[in-house]
C-alpha cells in the first residue's frame, strides 16, 4: 500500500507535521490503496508563507517566462500520460479507455491555451486621460473537487499561474494522485519556489483555513453548494474574491419538431458520463407530452447500451460511483424517486448483474417525474435521469427555470435558430444547443445557488486579476 506522508511546500517535499491519516479507496475493488498523512495547521501557515514570499517575484516575471513554464508543465503531462490515467482509474474507478478523452487531454491543451493568455497581462488601455493595467491578485487557495480532480484543476491553476499568481492548492481527500504527478510535474520542469503549493486534507478542515487567511487574497472552490456558501463566510471576514462553481439541476428542453432519436440519445448519454459524477450533467430532460412515448422507448435503449463494471476491461463505458459516500446518496435517491412515485423505466440501486463489490449503480432512469419531486429539484450527482414532460414551449422554460440551481442548460429543436431562442430564455450559465459539447473557450459558470464567478474561456484569466487605473493630468 502507497504511503504519502509529504506534502508539496516551497519547492520542497516535506514531512506532514501531522499523524492524521485517510485511506484511499479503490472504488471499483473497494480495496484500500494507500494512506494519505493529512496536513497540520502548520503545514497550511508554511504554504501560505511560501506563497506569500513568492508573489513579487513570480508576478513580476515577463508572460513569455510564465508562458514557457507552462508550456514545460504541457509537455511533461503528456509525458506522464499513462499515469494519470492510471491514477484517475485507481482512485475514482474511470473506465481507462475513457480517461483521455473525459479528463486528460483538455486539461493538456488548456495548459498551452492559458500559457498564450499569459501575454493578455502585457496589454494596457488608454481612455483618454486613464491608463488601465493589470495586475496578478496575490495569493490563490485552489480548493478542487473529486469528480473531475485534473481537469477542474489545471481550469483553476491554469489561468491563475498565467496571471502571475502563486498558489496553495487542496485536493479532494478521495483523489490526490493526480495532485501528488501534478507537482512532482512542476517540480521537474523548475517552477520556482513557492509558486505551487500542495497540502492535503479534509475540506471541514482546512478550507476554514485557506478561505479564513490574511494572506490569501483570493479563493476558487469547485464543490456542493452547501460547502460553498461555508467557504464564502470564511472568507468574508477577510473581503477576499471567491470564485464558486457549485451545484447544478441541469435543464434539457426537447421540442416538439426536433429530432427525437438523436436528441434523446444525446441526452441520456450526457448524464450517465463520468458515471453522471458531472455538475452541469443534464438530469433534467424535458419532453413534449406528444413525442413522449417515443422519448421514453429511445431513452430506455442507450441506458441499455451502456456496459458498467471494471474500469480496466475494454468493454466498460461506465465504472464505479467515486465513493462509499457517494454511492450511498445516490441509491438514498433512487428509493426517493420510487416513494414520491415516479416510475422507474430502467436502473435501479441494486448492485449490476455479475457484479458482487463495488460501489457500482445501473444506469437509471425515472418517468412520470413532476417538477416539484425532490428528485427532479436536488442534485444526485450519479447516473439517474429524470424525464419531466410539458405541454407548450413557455411551460417547458417555466419548468427549466424553477430551480435553486442554474449552472447549465440544452436545447435540441428543429434547428440552431429555433434553439438559440429558446437558450435565451434559460437562467443558466451555460447552454448547449443542437447536441453540442464542453469547449474550453467558453466561460464555465452558475447564477442563482450555483455559483459565482467563471471558469475556463478568456474570463477565467480575468478572475485572478486586479485592475488598476492610472490617471494623468488632463
């Protein structure tokens, strides 16, 4: 068994001060694969420290240094390649196969993307008598998820090390390995000391910490919006910046003259990716009440097609729930969906045929759901689908809309115009339209309980600078 009993400070592998440990889990054997030594409060104050002595010089650096390190850092990913998929398939049980293409290479390219954003920092604006620069805003606490560990990562630590910030970053407790290659990447390509900082540990615990800190001037935290808003409060006796990706209740409208198969078929596979372990996954599928016979008989065949099992077989497309936790939640709210009185089409909360361990859900898929079930309004966060119908088009928005949450949306219509209408209308972040996919261009970010903030796309540059504006004399 793996023992990681250092964390990553001021260009330094170092002891943990601490004697806490956490096992990690294998969640497709539930077998124990390593111990993971949890940070002190003294391990957090010398990341800090080690941040804050290395702002001036790292931000003072020109972008092509900065765009040049992060170039080395895109290169070496793609150099540990197979590591990091072995590590996303060991700690949260991603089909192999799929690791690339769910996790890996986006994160590969974002780090070349923002290297050539570095040089966005250069750029001055003159109105007329004002002259507008910017400014890296200092110290950064990364506070990253386990659902997607590396890609939401380099989303944060990207555009952060392209403004010129330096950076103390917490992994999840269930997935630090990718976290552990990532700094021994930076380590190996020279980043300068204190620049990128790791610690592990609980998020109760040391967020409180990051968040709460005189020295950190800014927080970006992907995770649940209940922890979401612990976090802001942390931070708001010290008016630092918090950036918030959270929760999300996804909305999918299906219109009446859209291809139905292909729409359909969209959608259900949306969900169940990454074992519908994504926050702006589409749970929601709205359908009109004519076309829903044959939405329900599409649906039910790609939920079918789908292999789930172990994530190292060739002919798995669907691995494991990450935890024990996790897996627990979503079979809660399966039987949920049964007692409140939706139909179950296909799925279920027992474990999938010829499988005896593991922390393994069918794909599922409830019908009959009204807006108002908790199931159609609380995130699960595994592969279970709601299908709500409506009866006109303005009932449809009124649905997608009455949500907590509005981190994303789709829309598949007869055509783009017709789609693009209705996204409008929608109060999300997001909107996918016509069966289109994640672009790192695109801002990535909720309104109302999902969050504030963007990531990903030019705008997440822009939440890790400062602007100053320097007035001459008219």
């Amino acid at each position: 068994m793996q023992q990681i009993n250092q964390v990553y400070i001021d260009g330094n592998w170092r002891r943990t001060k601490s004697t806490q440990l956490y096992s990690l889990i294998n969640p497709a054997t539930q077998d124990s694969i390593a111990q993971v030594t949890m940070a002190s409060v003294k391990d957090v104050e010398d990341a800090v420290a080690a941040a804050h002595k290395a702002f001036a010089s790292w931000s003072n650096t020109s972008a092509q240094t900065r765009a040049n390190y992060m170039n080395a850092i895109a290169d070496e990913m793609q150099t540990r390649y197979q590591d990091l998929i072995e590590a996303h398939v060991l700690s949260m049980g991603c089909p192999a196969h799929l690791v690339g293409a769910y996790h890996l290479d986006c994160a590969i390219d974002a780090m070349r993307y923002y290297a050539k954003l570095a040089f966005n920092m250069e750029k001055e604006t003159r109105r007329e008598s004002v002259l507008l620069t910017q400014k890296a805003i200092g110290v950064c606490a990364l506070i990253n998820p386990w659902n997607y560990p590396l890609h939401q990562l380099v989303g944060k630590l990207a555009p952060a090390l392209a403004a010129g910030c330096t950076l103390i970053e917490k992994p999840a407790e269930q997935t630090p390995l990718t976290d552990l290659i990532m700094a021994e990447i930076m380590h190996k390509v020279g980043l300068p000391a204190g620049v990128f900082n790791l610690i592990f540990g609980h998020g109760h615990e040391i967020g409180p910490l990051l968040a709460e800190h005189p020295k950190v001037n800014m927080v970006s935290f992907t995770g649940s919006t209940r922890a979401g808003i612990e976090v802001a409060k942390n931070a708001a006796s010290s008016v630092k910046r918090v950036c918030q990706e959270l929760g999300g209740k996804s909305a999918f409208i299906i219109t009446q003259d859209a291809d139905i198969e292909a729409a359909v078929r969209y959608g259900v596979e949306d969900v169940m990716a990454n074992t519908g372990q994504t926050c702006n996954a589409l749970t929601r599928m709205l359908v009109p009440k004519s076309q829903y016979q044959k939405v329900i008989e599409v649906a039910k065949q790609v939920a079918l097609e789908h292999t789930v099992g172990d994530p190292r077989l060739a002919e798995t497309n669907m691995g494991p729930l990450a935890s024990a936790k996790q897996h627990q939640v979503v079979k809660d709210y399966i039987q949920l969906g049964l007692e409140e009185g939706a139909s179950l089409l296909t799925g279920g909360a027992e474990l999938p045929e010829r499988l005896d361990k593991g922390y393994y859900i069918k794909p599922t898929i409830f019908t009959q759901v009204t807006p108002e079930m908790r199931i159609a309004q609380e995130e699960i966060f595994g592969p279970v689908l709601c299908i709500l119908t409506y009866d006109d088009i303005e009932e449809a928005i009124t649905i997608a809309n009455d949500s907590q949450y509005g981190l994303s949306s789709a829309v598949y219509a007869k055509d783009a115009e017709t789609a693009l209408a209705i996204a409008k209308r929608l109060e999300a972040g997001q909107s996918y339209i016509q069966g289109s996919y994640f672009s790192m261009h695109a801002p990535f970010g909720g309104v109302k309980q999902s969050g504030n903030g963007r990531e990903w796309g030019e705008e997440a540059l822009e939440e890790y600078v400062e602007t100053q504006a320097i007035i001459y004399p008219s």
